[in-house]
C-alpha cells in the first residue's frame, strides 16, 4: 500500500498556540510526499483544497431534528504529478496556494455550527482512488480593533472599562466608582464586612436558519476578586481597579456575516457585598458589548477585501484560492513586499 502525507511549511502564516495560521491573502507552501514499498503502477498525484461550513444536526424536540445542506466556500484541485510508477524512493512534491482577498467565517468547530478548510491529496489508480490524506488548514478573517480615545462607562459611570476590542490574549481591565446609592442595602454605615467583584466574559452564539433554536451562551473567562474587613463607608462608596480579565488564546473571533451562524460577547462586571456573618446583597450587575478580533489595534483590512456571502455565483469562481506555479530554478518564494502581494504565475486548471 502507497503512504501520502502532506507538510507545510511553518514560515508561512502566523502562529496561533503554535499553529500555523492563514487569512485573507495569505500565501502557503508546503510539500506532498509519496512512496510506496513496492514498485506499483500510479497515474497521477493530485492535491484539493476546499472550504465547507455546515450545521450539526440539532434535536429541537422528540422526533424533530433540524438539518441544513452544507454550504461549500470553495474547491480547488490541482494533478502535481502524472508518472507511470511509484517505489520506496520517496517523491516530493512542492505546492503553493495564495489565499483570495475575501472574508470567510474562521476554522471552527462548535456545538451548532463547523467551518473547515482542509488539504486532501489523492494517489490516483485506472481513476480509483488507492490512497489518500488531510491536513486542517486554520483559518482566520481579518477583524479589526481599535483604540478608544476615552474609557467607556455605564449611564452613571459606576462602571468603566478602556476598551470595548480586543484580540485573544488581551487582558480587559475595569475601574468601579461606587456610591451609597447603588450599594446602599440598609445601613451598612457602620462595622465591616466583605466585597466581592465578578467580571465574566460570555460568549454567544446564534444559528440563523432556524428561529426555534436558541441561541448559546457559554463563560469563555471569569474573574473574581474579594476583599475581606472592609468598613461599612468604604462598602458604600469606593473606587475600585480589580484584577484584569484574561481572554483565552484560542477564542473565535466575532463575526456575523456567515449565512449560517454568528458569534458575539458580552463582557459582565458585578459587585456584591455582606456583613460579617450576613448574606450577600443582589448587587449591581453592568453589561458590555465586546469585540474580539484578529487584527491588533490600529492596523487596517485592505480596502479590497470582500465578503464571501455578498459576492455572486461568477464572483465566487473568480475569487478563490489559487495554486501558484513553483518558479524554475528556485525552490523559495519571490521576495515579501509588505505594501503589496507578490506576483506569481498562476496555474489554470482545466
């Protein structure tokens, strides 16, 4: 039996947790090896790359399930080798790919909704397929963040926190401005007691065909701060810097331009407080709507990106991933230009 396997090379991309990551014009390189331990005869090596988001098959209630055809962002195939046998010498075969200036949603793979991007390559025999492998592409759009000229704070600026977009890994920090008005649960004036700050990041999630789904919420981070012995003014009124909010490295991005499904977050900060020996007070609790993206603040999307689900059936065919030919002579890429994409020769594929 033939071995396939596919490699791609780590200088290409971003990093993501120590994985390879690509988005919008992006251009990859990588390798497809092949041997086989005995000499067999072989018609050709081919290498697809395609795109498909779905909806998992969700119960709404004994015997009903709802579905939804798998909607394919692309499919690409390009024959990297057309021989007459295969042996224990291993053949390597380069490739490289050029993501499209279009916006897709982000490799993911949720409870409702999947959006993946694979590499398949084929060993080809009399047209059967004898033997085949995949690697997952993570993929990423372009969101973009940015800075706030001034904090943003509640109507009676109890609350203020200095961002609103942020990309994973980025720490959320809020200042808390409390007043006898909205601590006040009887008289706490005097003796001490507890504080205890909540700020929790919640995440959403919205499957748009079906209006009879509801929608998930789940904490992606939460933090929690106490201080014991405080007296009873400082538990009416004071100013507060509680620890950040980390938020995890491998969060999805908002978005909501996919036909299918949407994912937003809301970041939620509570106070409450109690006596010595009392309950906890129902507290205040402060909502914000947050932004995670992928693009650091300041930095701008090109201006000709697109949005996969507005462009049209012709658009889509011409704005696809493209297999890039390998430049004779030269085993590298051409040189990065970081105001514009380099120009490769663009392999048409019958």
């Amino acid at each position: 039996m033939p071995e396939i396997s596919i490699e791609l090379l780590p200088e290409f991309g971003w990093s993501t947790q120590g994985q390879p990551t690509y988005g919008p014009g992006s251009v990859f390189q990588g390798f497809v090896h092949a041997s086989s331990r005995e000499e067999i005869e072989v018609d050709h090596i081919r290498l697809q790359f395609h795109a498909v988001e779905s909806m998992h098959p969700i119960e709404v209630r004994p015997g009903v399930t709802r579905r939804k055809r798998p909607h394919i962002l692309f499919v690409i195939r390009h024959v990297l080798w057309t021989g007459q046998s295969l042996d224990s010498s291993q053949l390597t075969l380069p490739f490289t790919i050029q993501m499209p200036l279009v916006q897709y949603p982000p490799s993911m793979d949720h409870e409702y909704y999947q959006c993946a991007f694979k590499l398949t390559a084929f060993i080809e025999q009399s047209s059967q397929i004898i033997q085949s492998t995949e690697k997952s592409i993570n993929y990423r759009p372009f969101i973009e963040t940015c800075v706030l000229k001034n904090p943003v704070q509640t109507t009676g600026g109890q609350v203020q926190v200095h961002a609103l977009e942020y990309v994973p890994g980025d720490a959320i920090s809020a200042r808390i401005t409390m007043g006898s008005r909205e601590n006040a649960s009887g008289d706490a004036s005097s003796g001490s007691g507890k504080r205890i700050v909540i700020a929790t990041l919640y995440q959403t999630a919205i499957l748009h065909p079906f209006e009879d789904i509801p929608k998930r919420t789940k904490v992606i981070a939460s933090q929690r701060w106490y201080e014991d012995d405080v007296s009873g003014q400082d538990l009416l009124k004071s100013d507060l810097k509680p620890p950040s909010l980390r938020i995890p490295l491998d969060s999805i991005p908002s978005f909501s331009y996919s036909s299918f499904f949407a994912v937003s977050y809301q970041l939620k900060v509570s106070v409450k407080h109690k006596k010595f020996a009392g309950l906890w007070s129902s507290g205040q609790e402060y909502e914000f709507p947050v932004t995670i993206g992928t693009l650091a603040r300041g930095v701008r999307a090109p201006a000709q990106l697109r949005i996969y689900s507005t462009l049209s059936s012709d658009e889509r065919q011409v704005e696809e991933p493209r297999f890039m030919g390998v430049i004779a002579g030269s085993e590298t890429l051409p040189p990065y230009d970081s105001t514009h994409l380099p120009t490769y020769e663009t392999i048409t594929v019958p």
